[in-house]
C-alpha cells in the first residue's frame, strides 16, 4: 500500500512517496479497472437513515488492536461506513490512510477519509489524493484543519490553501471521483463572527463541490434543527448528519466541550453533576441519555446518527441496539 504523505515531508521526499503527474480531467479516473468501493453519497441516495462510526489513528501497536477489535464489533451493527480522522496539521496522515485502507479490506465497508489542507501545498495534497484514489478510498471529509499544537500561530504558505473551501476546489480536480463531506457546527464555527455567517460558509462550500454535512457533537437538539433550518434558509440542500457524542466521564465531558466550544446543555448537567464521582452510575444514565436524544432525532427527521466512538465499541453498541427498530 503506498504510504500517506506526513505533514513535515518535504516537496521532494512527497515526490518520491508518489511522483508526480498532472491531475485527472474532469471525470477521468485514476483507479485501475475493477469494481470501486461505493461513495457516501450513493448511500445516501438509497438509504433513508444511515448509521456511521468514526475512528482516530492510534499511537501505538496495542492502540491499533483495540482499534480493529472495536471496528469488529460495531460491524455487527451493519453501519453504512467508518471515517477516520486526520491529526492536527496532518500529524497522524500516513495512519488515518493506512486505518481506512485496512477498514475497508476487512469490512467491505466505504471509510470516509478525514482530510485537512494546513501544512500542505496544493501540489502535495494533488499527491496525496492521487495515493487515496489508488488505494480505492472515496470518500473524503474535507476540512482547512487546525495548526499543529506547537505552532498554534501557523501561517499558511504562499502554496497552502488557507480555506477549507480551497480544498474542496482542488478535490473536485478529480470530477466525481470523490465523495465530499464537510463539518457542521450547530452552534457555529468558533471562528465565524455569527450565525448568518456560519450558513453562508456552508453554502459556499455546497456551491464549491461539498455533498454532505457530519456536524460537531451537541447535546440540545433544538442546536441540531434549528442549524439544519438555518442553513437550509440559504440555500443548503446537503443531507446534514449529526455527530454523537457518549457520556462515560463527566469531568473529561466538560473538559472536552470547553475544548471544542461545545455546548453541554443544562438537561446534562442537571442529570449527571449530583452523581460526577460514580462513575458507573455516570456512565449508566449517559447510555440513558444519549439513547433518548438519538431517538428524539430519528423522530424529528435526522438523516441517519454519526457516532464518534473513540475507539471504543461500547457504550455505542448497547445505544445502538436499543434504537435497531428506530435506526434500521
């Protein structure tokens, strides 16, 4: 399998990783001839909900047999696909491709590829999707990403798309060679001024090439409707996944929220802050919680769950069964 490009490879150790070629016309494929793993998007053309679970590239040897061994698990649940996500500045690059390729090979399973375009020049990334499309990935979450953590002040270079929208634009280089996703943000992108400009953002991104939306974690559905309305007020027609997000730790919740400038709703905090130190009971009414916001969504008219598992196939496979009528 060719290896991914890693953040720090230089242009001439990316060329030796794959060398260089124009890119594919419009429509032109640079796969070999035979039968090609189905894109998202085909999916979501037969499927009135769809059911997902997203992974992150491990550090370690032990990390990568839990990884498989929770994959192997959640597969009996028959998701639609995996994802896997992609390291700051694309610190873990070579692992998400290696993590997806495998996915693929055991499961039959599409794996959406998180992408972002920090740290990496427009000829790199041309490389770097020409390795993708060759290992039959085809479906890509793509993202402008954020600076590696010991250089939070990064500043794109003259070559480095500086938008994710940039790359949305050199990813439809390939036609239709690729499914495109992008994030979501119910409460707004930290760094989009407003609300209104947080839509406009999305919809430019749908004009570039983008097809579906996997938002960030929430914990208010009324997050989740009210930015499915606003953005389909503009123009977005996208089908709009929402990301999930289980309870197992209270503490580690609040950190990880304040991290991401997520929300965690009063009806949470109400729930769980009187019982923060038992952590069995923590994680017995997060299952419980979780499983009737999940329903609540199916109910409302969600086009399917995203749940980001952390590499850990409970407590997603006791919520899942308890909503398999609902989902499936």
């Amino acid at each position: 399998m060719p290896p991914g490009l890693t953040p720090a490879a230089s242009e001439s150790q990316a060329k030796r990783l794959c060398p260089a070629s124009p890119p594919p016309a419009a429509g032109d494929s640079v796969l070999p001839k035979m039968k090609r793993m189905r894109k998202i998007t085909e999916i979501f053309a037969q499927r009135r909900r769809t059911l997902s679970f997203e992974l992150f590239p491990p550090k370690t040897e032990r990390g990568r047999q839990a990884l498989f061994a929770a994959a192997e698990a959640l597969a009996e649940l028959r998701p639609d696909f995996f994802s896997v996500t992609y390291g700051a500045g694309g610190s873990t690059a070579s692992g998400t491709l290696d993590i997806a390729v495998e996915l693929q090979r055991r499961f039959g399973l599409p794996v959406l590829h998180h992408y972002t375009c920090i740290r990496h020049t427009r000829a790199a990334i041309r490389r770097a999707l020409q390795v993708m499309a060759s290992s039959d990935i085809r479906n890509i979450l793509a993202m402008r990403g954020d600076p590696p953590r010991d250089q939070p002040e990064y500043t794109p270079g003259p070559d480095e798309p500086r938008l994710g929208r940039e790359l949305i634009q050199i990813i439809r280089e390939f036609g239709d060679l690729f499914a495109v996703g992008v994030p979501g943000f119910p409460e707004k992108h930290v760094n989009a001024p407003t609300k209104e400009l947080d839509s406009l953002y999305l919809k430019i991104k749908q004009d570039d090439g983008a097809e579906f939306v996997i938002t960030q974690f929430f914990f208010d559905n009324e997050d989740y409707f009210g930015y499915v309305r606003r953005v389909r007020d503009v123009g977005v027609t996208m089908p709009i996944l929402p990301g999930i997000l289980p309870i197992t730790d209270y503490d580690k919740l609040v950190s990880f929220c304040r991290t991401c400038g997520a929300t965690l709703s009063r009806s949470i905090r109400r729930a769980l802050e009187p019982i923060r130190r038992d952590g069995q009971e923590v994680y017995a009414r997060g299952i419980e919680l979780l499983t009737r916001q999940c329903r609540d969504l199916l109910d409302r008219g969600a086009p399917g769950l995203h749940f980001f598992c952390l590499n850990r196939a409970e407590p997603v496979l006791t919520i899942v069964n308890g909503l398999r009528l609902t989902v499936r």
